[in-house]
C-alpha cells in the first residue's frame, strides 16, 4: 500500500482532526487531505503556522478547514473535553484523527537525560494522544467508517541508544494504539486503530536528530504520503491493531 493511488475524492465529507497541523509531515497530512475532500481541523500550537496552513487550503479551493490552538503539553483534560464538545457541535461526527504531533527531547543517555524534557515529551507524545482520542471516542462512534492513526517511529518497535524519552514514549503510542484498536473492535467495525511509522523524512525533527545528514537525502513528507491517504480512506476499512511503515 505503499504505492496506493488515491481517488481524488477519497475522503469526500469526512471530517479529520490533525494535530502538529503547521509544520512538517502533518502540515503537509493536512493539505493532502484537505485536497482529497476531507474537512481538516487543524491542531497545533503555533497558531501563525496554522493559519498559513488554512489559507493555502482555502487559496486552493479545498473544503474550509478549521483552527484549534492547542498547546498539547500544557492541555488541561477539560480543555480537551470543551474542545471535543465544540467539534461536536459544528461537525456532528469525527472521521478521522491523525495523532501526528510529537517533541524529539534529548538525545542523551538516560542517566544524564533531564528528568523535566522526559515529562515534557510523555505529555505531548503520550498523555496528549490518549486525552484527546478519549474526549473523540463518542464522536467517531457516530461515523460509518471512522479512522484513528498513531505517527510512530522505528525507536518505538526497537530501542536504540540515546533516544530516550522519545523512544519510550512511542512504544507507549504502539501500546495504546493496538489496546484501543481492541477495544473498539466491535461487531460494527466502525472505528479502526492502527500505528504507522513515517521512516526518515526531510523535516525540521529530522534535522534536529540528525544534524550531520544532508536533508536532501531524506524523503520528503510529500513522498510518503501514499499510506497516510490509504489508513484514512475507506480502502483500510477493516485494517486495524496493525503496524504499518509508510515506506
Ligand atoms: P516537526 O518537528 O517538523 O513537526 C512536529 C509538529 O508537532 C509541529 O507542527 C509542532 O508544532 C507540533 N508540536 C510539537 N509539540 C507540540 C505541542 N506541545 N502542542 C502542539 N503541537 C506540538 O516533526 P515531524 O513532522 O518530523 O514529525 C511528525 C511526527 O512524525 C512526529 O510524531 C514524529 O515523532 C514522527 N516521526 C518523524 C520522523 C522524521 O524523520 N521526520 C521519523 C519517525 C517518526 P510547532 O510547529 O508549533 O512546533
């Protein structure tokens, strides 16, 4: 599925939510959806960054997309249940969420790894998705045919040296990904649930973790975007508890 070829209209009248919506791999998710039909909500806390996304969904004539600012380390679960209540309202439904935004940490080893950047990065790569998809459960139950996508790592399959926090933070993501995959396979099969790792790709994380790499060696976000079409679009119906690679 690497491969996969999208129909133009792939996510016609869906709505999907993507967090880290303003800069790399889910910037460009959010684009790709939006110009496959779907209403994207875009999630993210820059909001100058969200808003450069929205006009350029709107100048293209895409389905107008929606801004919820939301810094995911500091969320209150409150926030996330009047957020969730809002979306509610104005859209009736979720049918998708793409839990893509993430935080790097250090890279160091754990015993001189800071003890605050190791909370900080479970919050925003763990404690958030979790928040967040339990405020949607309710409202992606509504969808016929609803998809929740946790953006993993390889770090999160098989630990490698000094990628701490991050490391443990995206077996946590793959924990919670097949446990509410479980869960949510109910006789409707309505909800799939499945991880999926980008590989190597040109964004500003990427340089951050790899400062000596030449960026033009990597994938773009826009090479990889094949699997990120086919897990939201009715094509995956049915594909869930998995572990993809989108390369
Ligand atoms: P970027 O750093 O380019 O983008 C990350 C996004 O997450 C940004 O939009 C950022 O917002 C947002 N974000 C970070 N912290 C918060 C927060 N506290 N609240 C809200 N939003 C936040 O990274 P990538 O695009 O490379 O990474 C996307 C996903 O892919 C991550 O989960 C990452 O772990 C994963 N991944 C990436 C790989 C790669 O090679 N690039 C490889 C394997 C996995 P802002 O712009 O405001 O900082």
């Amino acid at each position: 599925m690497q491969d996969y070829k999208a129909p133009a209209d792939l996510l016609k009248d869906r709505i999907i939510l993507v967090t880290g919506a303003g800069d790399g791999i889910g910037r460009c998710a959010a684009k790709t959806y939006a110009a496959h039909g779907a209403t994207v909500i875009l999630l993210g806390r820059t909001i100058s960054k969200l808003e450069s996304v929205y006009d350029e969904i709107e100048a293209a004539g895409h389905p107008q997309p929606a801004i919820v600012p939301m810094n995911l380390e500091g969320a209150a679960v409150k926030d996330y249940e009047e957020m969730a209540m809002t979306i509610e309202e104005s859209f009736g439904q979720v049918d998708g969420i793409l839990h893509n935004a993430g935080l790097l940490g250090q890279r160091t080893p754990i015993e001189l790894y800071d003890p605050e950047i190791w909370e900080q990065v479970m919050r925003v790569n763990v404690t958030a998705p979790f928040l967040l998809s339990r405020a949607l459960i309710p409202a992606m139950r509504k969808s016929d045919d609803a998809s929740i996508v946790f953006v993993s790592s390889s770090v999160g399959r098989k630990a490698r040296a000094y990628w701490g926090a991050y490391s443990v933070s995206k077996f946590a993501l793959e924990g919670l990904s097949q446990l509410l995959a479980d869960e949510l396979d109910d006789e409707r099969h309505n909800v799939r649930v499945n991880s999926l790792n980008p590989g190597a790709t040109r964004t500003n994380m990427r340089a951050h973790a790899y400062p000596a790499e030449n960026p033009d060696s990597n994938p773009t976000p826009e090479d990889i975007m094949p699997m990120f079409l086919y897990l939201m679009g009715p094509d995956s119906h049915g594909v869930t508890g998995q572990q993809l690679d989108a390369r």
